[in-house]
C-alpha cells in the first residue's frame, strides 16, 4: 500500500518550527506526548533564533504571502517569548 506524497510548503515549515517554539514556550502540548511541559526559555530562543535565521536566508526569495506569514509569526513569537522572560 502507497500512500500520497504530503505536500510541503514554506508555511508548514515554518509553523513546524513555530509550534516547536511553543511546546518550550509552555504554550502548547508536546505533540508526541499530548502534555504541557513547564517553559524552556533556552530551547524557546533557540527555536526563534532557527527562525530568525530562515528569515535572513530566505530574504527575496519568499512570494508576499510567505514574507507576510513568517514576519507575523516572527513578531507573535518574538512579543511572547519577551512576555515569558519578564515573567521568570
């Protein structure tokens, strides 16, 4: 049995990246445990940094709605992870 090659876009990437961000953010549930796990603000900035540096990359290469997506989810993630800093 075969089954149908999953598309993969820019977007998907970067919410992959984005969810993982999350998970250590305490924000969302491990998606292979189903549980919150207490912030981890290291691995949190790390996955931002991840990010950060997809955007640099890909900088001219991105149609609008790519720039657009990964700028608004630079900009939630970046005001949360502040939000989690000043809350340690």
């Amino acid at each position: 049995m075969t089954t149908a090659p999953t598309h993969i876009s820019f977007n998907s990437l970067v919410v992959t990246l984005a969810t993982s961000a999350a998970v250590h953010l305490g924000d969302a549930a491990d998606p292979n445990t189903g549980e919150k796990l207490p912030p981890n603000l290291d691995a949190a900035g790390h996955m931002l940094d991840l990010i950060v540096l997809l955007s640099e990359k890909t900088k001219g290469n991105l149609d609008p709605m790519e720039e657009q997506f990964l700028a608004r989810v630079l900009s939630e993630l970046r005001q949360r992870y502040l939000e989690a800093k000043r809350a340690e």
